[in-house]
C-alpha cells in the first residue's frame, strides 16, 4: 500500500492542490484567474494561438501588453496543456508500450483478453450514456455537448488503482484486472485524442517529419550502437553513447516530433509519442506500481525517474488551469459527464465483461466473481485527470466546458460508490 500511496503522492497531490487552489480562485476572483489562464508567454510567428482568437480569450486588459507584429501568442494555458502535458503523456505512453511490447507484458496473451473486453464496454457504456441522455435533452443540448462524448470514457490510473486496492484488498485479482483495464483505457484514450480531437486542420505531411525523427534516433543512437557491439558483452559503443550523449539525441528528437504535431493538426500533448518506442529499454517491466521498477537502470526508466519531479510540478499547473471553473457552472454537460462515468461505465465493463467470460469462453481470473465488474466499473469511473484534458480540448472555453469540468471533477464521488458498492455485493478483501 505504502507503494501506491507514494505514487499517488508524487503524480496527483499537487494536481489537486492546483485544482482545489483554481475552484477557490475562480470562485472568489473569476476576472484575474481568467487573465493568470490566458497570461501571454511569448508573442512569436510559431507556436501558440492565433493572435486574435487570444486578443478574445483574454478579454478586457489585453491592450496592456501592446500591439506585437506577431501571429502566434504562447499563453501560459497553451505552453501548459499543448507543451508541458507532452511530458505525461509520454510516461503514460512508456507504460502502455511496455504492456504491449514486452514478452511478459500485462496486455499480451489470454490473460489480457477479458479486461480488454471490459475495456472496450468501459468505453462504449459512457459513450451511449452520454449521447443517449443528451438526445432525450433535446436537439439543442444534443448539438451544444455532443463533441464531448469522450470526456466520460477516460480513468484516472493513479487514483482508481488506489481505491480499487481498499475495496479489494491489495492480493485480489479484481486489482490486477484494474490496472490492465486502466492500462488500456489510456491507450484507447491517446488514441482517441489524436483522432477525434485535432488542435488545427490537419496537416498529415508533417507526420512524417515525426516519425523521420523518431526512426533517426533510434538508428544512430540505439540500433547502430547495439549493431557494432554484436557478440561483445563489454558493449563498449553503446555504454559511450550513454555516457557521453546520455538522453540528449531523444530529447532533440522529441522536440522535433513536438513541433510537427504542432504543424499537422494533431494534438501536440501527444507529440512525444514517437520518440517513446525509439528510447533504448530493458527487455522486461514490472508495472507502475511496483518497487522493483525503481530498480531498472535502462535509458527509458531513467528518463521517466528523472521526470518525476517536473510532472508533479506541471500537473500542478495543470491543475491550476483547467480546474477553475465556478459553482454556478454545473449544468447539462456536468450531469451527462457524470452520468457517462457512475452508470456507463460500470454497465459496459459489467456487460462486456459478462460476455467475454461466458459466451466467449474467456474466462475471469481465479478468485473473481462477475458481480465484482460492477465495483469495478464504479473505482474506473474516477476519470479526473484525463477527463478535465478531454474536456479543455472538446469545447472552446465557455460555460459548456466548464459545466463539462465540473463533471470531470465530481467523478471523485465514484469512489464513495465503488466502497458502498463493495459492502453491498459481500467483496472480500484480499490483502496477500
């Protein structure tokens, strides 16, 4: 336990004391928390928003940093959400390589196959839930919220594997069958991201410039290395390459694969995707959660070890930015969010779930009862994180987004549930 609340600590305590320190701010002093969003950074030809669509989001005040000749402005939000939030979803990134690529990865083989169906219904169960409600809302509603569909499909990891462990206890296999899911939901939802929700028309070309970098790193500085030490346990050129360049030739990389996300439309939170697989990384993992992984000493842990400290400082930010939206804003997109999360997800995890173990022939892990899908569904229905991302890049700021915020923020009532839940349907908790 003392391993997962350590996690929880350094990836989510400053995440909520940001956004707790937001709902205060925006409550008592809406105009300058709006205007600390909007800050302007830099004013440039590059990166950033459009000047005028800035000039409108900042509002009153803006005349005071002048009339720059520039067509780009980096405002704190953006350097934020576009730039720095890259960062965490590399690790999230890191980790869902891992559960596919590796021999002994946790979304390889049978064992993954039924919480990969359950994470299919914990997709489709919000999505249905959501849109169906927002149909029976009336045409208006429907047109004005649909775009966030995806918002109530997201997990928060860090915080659902937390409760899922004081409901079950730490040695139920309802735990593991958590953190496949949730593993997989991240996946599906980086995935969704760069569909679904591109920052600008999309410019597919630049992909390549992405992935030209990508496959360059990973030639000359891992592939090439490890080629010219074949048969040699000494490995001497690839140990010179890690101590003379260390991460410096992926970092470069990165920025490059950064900035043509920029260019092609996608998102560029996930503009380091790329550059993860060409990172050189040991031949096995051992999950999020464990003690061992601080063990590892490959380029790729040692990156995402060293990144530990800016993350939690930029989930603070995160925090800061995203979550400040006023009571008064609890509306449509608020109670549809909710609604996707507490009753979709659990009935698509229970539904989807049911089907792969039973007509299907997938079977449950040893020791888990198909009633334990429905707590199950209510822990992943923490979205949190991920759902206050999906939700600043599904509406354009406004009351729809921050009813939709407010929604992302009040998924913490799942867990309350997820406990309820537990007693009602007898789980006994497993520590060992």
């Amino acid at each position: 336990m003392y391993r997962v609340w350590n996690f929880l600590t350094n990836y989510s305590l400053l995440l909520i004391i940001g956004a707790l320190t937001a709902l205060v701010w925006a409550n008592i002093e809406p105009h300058s928390y709006h205007h600390l969003v909007e800050y302007p950074v830099w004013f440039n030809d590059w990166i950033g928003l459009d000047y005028d669509y800035w000039k409108k989001a900042y509002g009153h005040g803006y005349e005071a940093f002048g009339h720059p000749d520039t067509a780009k402005v980096l405002s704190l939000h953006y350097l934020v959400n576009d730039g720095l939030m890259a960062l965490f979803f590399a690790i999230a990134a890191k980790e869902v390589w891992e559960a596919i690529i590796l021999k002994n990865g946790s979304l390889r083989g049978k064992k993954a196959a039924t919480p990969l169906f359950a994470t299919a219904g914990g997709m489709f169960g919000p999505i249905a839930v959501y849109l169906g409600l927002a149909m029976i809302m009336g045409s208006d509603t429907y047109s004005a919220v649909a775009n966030g569909w995806a918002i109530p499909t997201a997990t928060d990891i860090a915080f659902s594997y937390l409760i899922g462990r004081m409901v079950f206890g730490a040695g139920h296999p309802a735990v593991r069958f958590l953190l496949l899911l949730a593993i997989a939901d991240d996946a599906a939802g980086l995935i969704i991201l760069a569909i679904f929700y591109p920052s600008a028309e999309l410019a597919p070309e630049w992909l390549l410039v992405s992935f030209a970098a990508a496959a360059g790193v990973y030639l000359l500085f891992n592939w090439l290395p490890r080629f010219i030490d074949r048969g040699n346990q000494l490995r001497p050129t690839s140990t010179a390459i890690r101590k003379w360049l260390s991460f410096w030739p992926y970092a470069l990389a990165g920025v490059i694969s950064w900035y043509a996300f920029v260019k092609s439309g996608l998102h560029p939170a996930l503009g380091l995707l790329p550059i993860v697989p060409a990172i050189p990384h040991a031949d096995r993992a051992f999950g999020i959660f464990s003690e061992a992984e601080s063990y590892l000493h490959d380029l790729l842990n040692v990156m995402e070890h060293a990144l530990k400290h800016p993350v939690e400082i930029i989930l603070f930010f995160f925090g800061l930015l995203n979550a400040g939206v006023e009571l008064g804003a609890i509306g449509d997109a608020t109670w549809l969010v909710l609604a996707g999360l507490i009753i979709g997800k659990p009935l698509g995890i229970l539904l989807f779930g049911w089907i792969a173990a039973g007509p299907l022939k997938l079977g449950m892990p040893q020791g888990m009862r198909i009633i334990d899908l429905i707590v199950v569904g209510l822990v992943a229905a923490i979205g949190f994180t991920v759902s206050l991302f999906i939700a600043s890049v599904a509406f354009d700021a406004g009351p729809v987004q921050d009813a939709a915020k407010m929604g992302a923020l009040f998924s913490f009532f799942a867990a309350v549930l997820a406990i309820i839940a537990g007693k009602l349907t007898k789980v006994t908790k497993q520590e060992f």
